[in-house]
C-alpha cells in the first residue's frame, strides 16, 4: 500500500524509537533476540508516541484492508522495530508460523504481518524479500530459488503486508544507512504464538505492554452485564 500513512507520522515515530533504544529500560526489558548477523529488535512500550491516535496500527484504512483480509476479529498481537545496521549479513528464510488445521489451508490467513519502514528502502538496503506459495509447512531448512523471489523496495510511509505463513528475509544491508523497519503481527483472536514467549525469553514488563496493545481491540461494555452480548 503505497503512501499510506503520513510520512510526518513515520519521522516522528523514528525519532521516538532512537530516543527510547538509548535508554536503560530498553535494552534491559524490550530488547529482543534477532537472527540474523548486525540486526537488532526491540518491542515498542505502550506509550506515546507508539500508542498514538495517529499511530500506524490505529490507521483507519489499514484497519479495514485486515478486516477484510483476516475475516474476522482481530488484534495487534505484537509491534517491534527491526534493524539493519550496514554491512548486516542475510537473514535465513523462515516463517511467522505453520499452517494451524490442514496443508491445503489458504485463505484467510489467521494473522498477517504489516511492515513499514522508517526511511526509505534502496535495493543497497536490502528490502523484504519474499517466496511466493512457500507457506505451508514450518521452516525445515527451506530455500528460495533466485527466479522465484520478490524484492520489496518501501518508500516512507508504505506499507507491506503479508501471510504470517509466508517463507521471507532481510538480506544484507550493503548500503551506509541504517534500516530500521516497524514490524507489526495482527492475528485473528483465538490465535496467539506461545512459543514465541518461550524463544524470546519475553520479560513480564514487556508481556504487560503486549497486553495493552490487545486490549484496544478488545470491547469493553460500560455494564458488566453486557459482556455476555457479542
């Protein structure tokens, strides 16, 4: 989705995310291991401006288009930045997650992955590649052959999406820049990636921000006695 959110909202998101990195509370309670050589993930906290009115998960159209895509209620599951520094090596390829029911599973996904850079993506940066119909089975060492790649180069603003099952990487950052990438997981409510808890080593501070997010797609009824009529 091409330019969809404001890039003034990216800058602005951007500088909070360097501000926050530098802290002591970031690297000791939302740091996150990251595979692959020269790249580093942290978990963005439940404050502004990460849970802004303006934020990009509250975009009234991207809202819509997982609506439509994932068929059903969903949450924000779990919102990171990734990034590359220069000379980062390639990721291996892998997946959010295998197929939940059957291999002939397609359509809806039950969570998809929404990606936004925050500075614009040369192919020296190594944008997001992709494996197209790789997603049926758990990552067992696959590869993707060079013809059937695809390169997505992001603009600030843009916005990538995709299945969580789908086979992907970031190569190599051969360029100067760094390339920071906000990487956030929607899934449908019943679905939640427990074993990320266990090979991530969550904190509980970082679990309790987690939750936070979730809630804003949670209803709410002022009486207690409504709870019951969804």
């Amino acid at each position: 989705l091409d330019n969809l959110i404001n890039p003034s909202v990216i800058r602005k998101l951007r500088a909070a995310y360097s501000d926050f990195i530098g802290s002591e509370r970031a690297s000791k309670y939302f740091k996150y291991p990251c595979q692959g050589q020269g790249r580093f993930e942290y978990m963005l906290p439940y404050e502004p401006p990460f849970n802004d009115t303006d934020a990009p998960y509250n975009d009234p159209v991207l809202r819509r288009v997982l609506l439509d895509f994932l068929n059903g209620p969903f949450k924000l599951e779990l919102m990171t930045v990734i990034n590359s520094k220069p000379g980062s090596g390639d990721q291996r390829w892998h997946q959010g997650w295998r197929y939940l029911f059957h291999a002939e599973e397609q359509l809806p996904p039950y969570s998809v992955v929404v990606g936004i850079p925050l500075a614009n993506v040369t192919s020296e940066m190594g944008p997001t590649e992709l494996c197209p119909r790789r997603k049926l089975r758990f990552y067992h060492g696959f590869r993707c052959d060079d013809g059937e790649v695809i390169r997505i180069g992001c603009t600030e603003g843009s916005v990538l999406l995709f299945d969580y099952k789908l086979l992907h990487r970031g190569p190599a950052n051969e360029s100067p820049l760094s390339r920071p990438m906000l990487s956030m997981v929607f899934s449908r409510m019943f679905f939640v990636n427990s074993e990320a808890y266990v090979n991530r080593g969550i904190s509980l501070l970082q679990t309790l921000h987690q939750r936070r997010y979730w809630e804003e797609f949670v209803w709410h009824p002022d009486d207690a006695g409504q709870y019951f009529n969804v």
